[in-house]
C-alpha cells in the first residue's frame, strides 16, 4: 500500500470517526468465516456498520478526530481490530456484541477492546455491561420531561380536586351571611 492510498484511507476513516460519535474496538480474531458474514449480517439488521481496520491506520485517524483517545493506543489498539461505527446510539453495539455471544455457545467473542461514547472512552471487556445499561440522549431528556412534569400534575391536581371544596366552602359562606 502506498502512502498516497494509506492517506486517503486515513482521511476517510477520520472522517468516519467524525460522523459516528460511537464507536467499538473489537478483536474477532478465531471467528469462523461463518461466524463472521453472521455477525456482519446482524450489524446490517442493526444499522450497524462494521470494518476490519489496522491498527496503525486506526492510530493516525484518531489522531485527527477531536478529543484525547491516547488510552486506546495502548490497549485497545493491539492485535486484530475490527471496529462497529453506529451514528444513532451507544448500546446498539454494546447489545449487538452480547447477542451474538449468546448464539454461538462458550464463544467470548468479539471481544471489547475499547468504546468511545460522545468522546467518552470505555476499555476493556468488563465495560460491556456497562455499555448496555447506558441510557441515550433521548430516554434521559424523557425521564428529566417526566420527572418535571410530576410536580406540575401534583400541583394542578390537587388545586383543581381542592377547587371544588374551596367553591363549596366560599358558597356556603356567601349564603350564611345573606
């Protein structure tokens, strides 16, 4: 590969890393050919995309990609990587990994060699769980919406259940007097 290839592969990585603000660096080193179009086919179902990428291209594109990923060149970047892009969320990979673990019996694989979500990095294997349990964006301005609403409903409800014994009360005074 040339230098003027490797940088347009670079270049279009970057880019890459741009647009998608999550990102999994797996190893699936020892997946059957089988195991692989498998776990291609269920990214696609997902609207997630996968790339087998090396290492060192994978270094000098996030060196490119605003924010600190330095952590990931010491861990995450050894060995087979391949990487899953997803645009829209940061547990759609996370879930996606662990689904196709459970399909294929006593396989561990791929295994999470590092993510980053919005910028923020996760490492290691044991950050999956982790990973699947993270709200998006969306479910936590849903759960801030309700939680403020709560108050309001109480308040109203109870002025609007209140109102008609305050009307009654003001009636009934309004009658004595006259």
């Amino acid at each position: 590969m040339t230098r003027e290839e490797k940088a347009v592969i670079i270049g279009a990585l970057t880019q890459k890393f741009n647009e998608n603000p999550f990102f999994y660096i797996t190893d699936t080193s020892d997946l059957t050919v089988a195991e692989v179009n498998a776990l291609r086919r269920l990214c696609f179902e997902r609207g997630v995309e996968y790339r087998v990428i090396k290492n060192t291209l994978i270094k000098k594109a996030l060196e490119s990609v605003k924010g600190d990923y330095t952590p990931l060149h010491d861990t995450a970047l050894k060995g087979f990587s391949g990487v899953f892009f997803s645009s829209t969320d940061g547990k759609t990979p996370a879930k996606l990994i662990k689904e196709f673990r459970g399909k294929v019996k006593g396989n561990q694989k791929p295994i999470l060699k590092g993510a980053s979500i919005d910028s923020d990095l996760f490492i290691g294997n044991d950050s999956l769980d982790t990973l699947i349990s993270l709200k998006s964006k969306t479910e936590l301005v849903g759960e801030i919406i309700g939680l403020l609403q709560s108050p309001a409903k109480n308040v109203l409800s109870a002025l609007q259940s209140g109102g008609n014994k305050i009307a009654g009360i003001v009636k009934t005074l309004s009658e004595k007097e006259g």
